[in-house]
C-alpha cells in the first residue's frame, strides 16, 4: 500500500473511532486491532501488544497507543494523523456540547444517555481487556502475570507503574519464557 | 470556579498532570484541578467528568477541553490540550522509534512481553472497576447489554460502532423505561 494511500486509511478509522470512542480508548481497543491486525496488516500481534504496553507505560493519556499505531503504519506522518483524527473530532464535539450541557443538566433525558451509553461501554472495555489477554497472554507465566496485575489493580489503590516495572523486570531475568 | 486560570496557566497545569499520569492520568487530573490548583470543586470535577464520559473521545482529554473552555474560551481549550498532549506524543514516538531499532533484542523483547501481560491486566482491572457500580445499581438493565457488547465485539468481532449504534439507544431507551417505572 502507498503511503498516502494509508494515511487516508488511517485518518478514516480513527475520525470515525473518535466519535464512537465512549469511555476513551481502551473502549475502541478491539476496532483498532482489528483494523491494524486483521484488516490492513500494519503489524503482527506481537507488535500490537508491545506498542500497547509502552504507551500504557509511558507517561500522559492512554489513548496515545493510537500515535504509536499510526507511526507503526506509515512513520512520522502516519503518528500526527492518526492523534490528530483520533482527538479532533470529538474536541471540537466536546467543546461544543459543555456549552449546552451546563443549560440542560438537570434534565432527564440527559441523565438518561449516560446512564444508557455505559453498559454498552463497559462491553466495550470487557472486550478490550479480553483481545489484550488474549494477544499478550501466550503462556500460563503470562496468564499468571496478567491475573496479579489485574488483582492488583482493582483491590489496591497501588500505582500501576509499579505492576508494570514488576512485569518488565520478570520479563528481563528471563522468569516468563 | 474560584480562580479564573490563564491560557498559559492552563497548559503549564495540563503539561503537569500529563507528564505525572503514569498509567493513566485521571487520578493526577482530580489531584491537580481540584486540591492543588482548587480550579474545580470536588462536586464540579465529578460533575465535568461525567460530562466527558458521556462524551466520545479520551476522558481527560475532554476534561482539558472543557475546563479550558470555561476559563478563557476555545483559545483555552487549544493551550490546555497542547498541554496536555504535546510532550507524551514526543515521549511515545521517541519509545517507538527505540522498539523499532532495539525491539529485536532478547532482553527488550522479553521485557516487553512481560509488560504487555501486566498492561492487559491493568486494563481487566479498569473493566472490573467500571462494571461494578453498574452491577450494584441496575444490574437487570445494565448486565444484558454488558454481555451483549462484550459478545458482538469480542466474541463475534463486529465492528465496533455498529454495535454502538445499535445497542446504544436500546440502552438508554430501557434506562428511560426502567426509570419512569422505579
């Protein structure tokens, strides 16, 4: 494929993720595996994973594994389009909205979409979380690493950092291969 | 509002929290904004938050937009998302420009695959934190359309925004329904 051919490719998916990104990104995870996997073949499943990993290890939000995507598909250009369309869209929704959203507060139908949208959305984020295990998770080492962090995480109020360097470090001396 | 922030403030703020957020920024955004800076109240940043989840897009990136709009307008939502986003793009793409040249490396690699067994639990962790309240308060309307999104975009890989224009409404239309009658 041409790189501009991939940039409009990229520019495409993630304007039309942006949109339907309720919750962030980790809710759009599946649709961009999808897409950079299966669909159009910009990395193997290993690569998804890794570049996963570091952008949940680097600092700043998390939907940055989007420019991680992009420059993995077409370089430097492929990372500015790929942010640029993951975050526009729904900015210039989301600056528009506030305005009204102070006016309408109060109101029923309001309350009512957010309280709709969620379940849908923590799907979306089961589904996320499932494609990651899946794709990271190629032995029981592994499963056990993903099973601790995720205990981790959701009975203590530790930082994730530390799970992540605990993993990293396993992962150096050889413990998880 | 207490204090009406500058554009420059709120992009010093945002680069703050953004540098900060290691594994996700929201704790160190409510941290900020609300005790450090005392932008919002307690109650505003809830209510802000829920705001930007309601919206599409990433939550704290939202939150720069909104919280920048109401200090100083679209100019503040510009500085306040520069902010927040500029650096950990250079970070990332920096990182992955290493992957490529040193990704080949057994010890890079066997970091990396321990990191992204640790990463996909984090995000287990974040479905199980945000399936909880939902389940404690309405799990009749709210657990069905947990599964049923869960099915068609894990299980059966749709696409993923047919499935939200599909059950989206249905939920809330049964979120209306189940309310009128409680």
């Amino acid at each position: 494929m041409k790189t501009s051919d991939t940039l409009v490719a990229l520019a495409v998916q993630f304007t039309s993720l942006s949109l339907v990104a309720f919750g962030g990104a980790n809710a759009v995870i599946p649709e961009i595996h999808r897409q950079a996997v299966d669909a159009h073949h910009w990395m193997t499943n290993e690569d998804f994973t890794a570049l996963f990993a570091i952008a949940q290890a680097a600092p700043g939000p998390n939907f940055l594994v989007t420019t991680l995507v992009g420059w993995k598909a077409a370089g430097l250009p492929g990372a500015l389009v790929a942010t640029a369309a993951m975050c526009g869209p729904s900015c210039v929704l989301t600056f528009w909205v506030a305005k009204a959203w102070d006016k309408y507060r109060e109101t029923a139908w309001r309350s009512a979409i957010g309280a709709g949208l969620a379940p849908v959305t923590v799907g979306f984020v089961c589904s996320s979380a499932f494609v990651l295990v899946r794709a990271a998770d190629t032995g029981w080492r592994l499963v056990a690493v993903s099973a601790a962090s995720a205990a981790v995480a959701y009975f203590t109020r530790v930082n994730p950092l530390w799970c992540l360097l605990a993993a990293g470090a396993l992962g150096i001396v050889g413990l998880l291969s | 509002m207490s204090a009406r922030p500058t554009a420059w403030a709120l992009f010093v703020t945002f680069f703050q929290i953004a540098v900060s957020g290691f594994g996700g920024t929201l704790p160190f955004a409510r941290r900020t904004l609300v005790d450090r800076r005392g932008w919002l109240s307690a109650e505003d940043f809830t209510e802000t938050l829920s705001l930007c989840q309601t919206l599409p897009g990433p939550n704290v990136v939202n939150m720069s937009i909104v919280v920048g709009a109401r200090a100083c307008g679209w100019v503040g939502s510009v500085c306040a998302f520069a902010g927040l986003v500029g650096t950990p793009v250079v970070v990332v793409i920096t990182l992955g420009l290493l992957y490529n040249r040193f990704g080949g490396l057994g010890v890079v690699r066997h970091a990396l695959v321990g990191l992204g067994a640790s990463a996909s639990g984090l995000v287990v962790a974040t479905a199980g934190r945000m399936a909880e309240p939902l389940l404690r308060s309405r799990a009749a309307v709210a657990a069905p359309f947990i599964l049923a999104a869960f099915a068609a975009v894990a299980l059966l890989r749709l696409p993923l925004p047919w499935v939200l224009i599909v059950l989206g409404p249905l939920s809330i239309a049964v979120v209306w329904v189940w309310r009128r009658r409680a």
